[in-house]
C-alpha cells in the first residue's frame, strides 16, 4: 500500500520500543497503561489510528484491540516506535481465516492483483493474523483496504467487491484515495451525491465528482 503520501497511514502497524510510556502526549488511566505495557512486552502491535487536528507534528495516535472487543487509544510521539508495518496484505492474512473462508478471500486477493491493485486487510482479522489470538466469530466481516490508481482499476475493483461484497464472510472496508483520505467502498459503489470521507486527522463531506476527480488526474496513473 503506498505510504509516500501519508508518513503513518491509518491502518498500518507499529511496535513500540523501551520506555514508550515516558513519550505519552495524553495520559493513560493506571489499568489501561498497565494492560498496554503488558501488551507491548509481549512485542504485540498497535494499529495506526486517524489523528486529531490539535495533534502536533510528530505525534501519533494508535489503538489496542482486545479479542473481547475493548479497545485503548494511545497517543505518543513518533519516537517511541521500534518497529513500523504496512497494513497486512489480504493474501498474507487469509492463513489466519476460518479455513471454509480461505478459498474466497485467497481468490478476492489473486482477482484485486490481476486489476493492478493489491488488497490489504485491517479489522478482527488483521488483528488475529498479527497477534495468534483469536478475534474471527461466525459473524465477523472481513475489512479490506484498496489502493487503486486509476479510474479503469477502481471501476473493476468496485465491479468486483458488488460482485461478491455480501458472500460469506460479508466484506466491508475502504477505499484509499490518491491524497491519502479513504471512503468506504460500499459507499462509492452507491454513487450517492456526497461521501463521508475520512482524512489522516478529520472526517468531512466531499462531493462525488470530486472524489472521482482524484482517479483521473495524470499523477494518479
């Protein structure tokens, strides 16, 4: 997935290295902390998480996710990271799937990659692929990422998630624009006249035209 545009693109990982706690921008309750230091000494990741638009230069916002769904914010500086991680690629995650998944979610990876864009995946599936616990129920939906350059690869790549977007596991996720926003793809899919959109550090409303505008543009190619 690219990472030129944004320097710590949402849904990218992280490891954070000794003494992180001291590089804390905003405190932690005594539980919370304690759970993610136990949670780092077991050298597990943090996910990368939109940031705030208070937030300084070089401060990051992550997020710990739990098998039992709860969740802590941590927000450090760029400094307490050892170790920095793409956003896991669908072909890779789908050896930590329901094995009567693996066979739709390894095709879904191989047909995104004939169109020229690779499939990325975030959510309880990232999450049980990155850390050996278990996040996947019956019920879960699988969260990808898409990065298309171009009109003609977003086009097949919406063409093709309609296609098999409410098959099991029902699949939902993201867009990413050429400016480093995302939009949800069922959303673009519905064409409506405005999309919710989400920046690095701010959710807003974008025309339709305007979002699509980004695929044409020679420097998106």
């Amino acid at each position: 997935m690219p990472s030129d545009t944004v320097p710590w693109p949402r849904h990218g990982w992280v490891r954070l290295g000794e003494g992180w706690a001291s590089r804390l921008r905003s405190p932690l309750a005594p539980a919370k902390l304690a759970e993610a230091e136990d949670w780092c000494r077991a050298s597990r990741p943090l996910v990368i998480a939109r940031g705030r638009p208070e937030d300084g230069t070089g401060e990051l916002r992550l997020g710990l996710a739990t098998p039992d769904k709860r969740r802590i914010g941590l927000h450090v500086t760029a400094d307490a990271v050892a170790e920095r991680l793409d956003p896991l690629p669908l072909a890779e995650a789908a050896a930590s799937a329901p094995e009567g998944w693996r066979p739709m979610l390894t095709n879904l990876a191989l047909r995104a990659q004939e169109l020229g864009t690779a499939a990325a995946v975030y959510g309880s599936l990232a999450w049980q692929h990155r850390t050996g616990l278990r996040y996947v129920r019956p019920e879960s939906d699988i969260d990808l990422l898409f990065a298309p350059r171009d009109r003609r690869q977003l086009d097949g790549l919406l063409d093709l998630l309609v296609a098999v977007g409410d098959a099991t596991p029902r699949l939902d996720g993201e867009i990413l624009l050429p400016d480093g926003a995302a939009v949800a793809w069922r959303e673009l899919a519905g064409r409506p006249r405005r999309l919710l959109v989400k920046g690095p550090a701010e959710v807003s409303l974008r025309d339709l035209s305007a979002v699509l505008a980004l695929f044409d543009r020679e420097d998106a190619v």
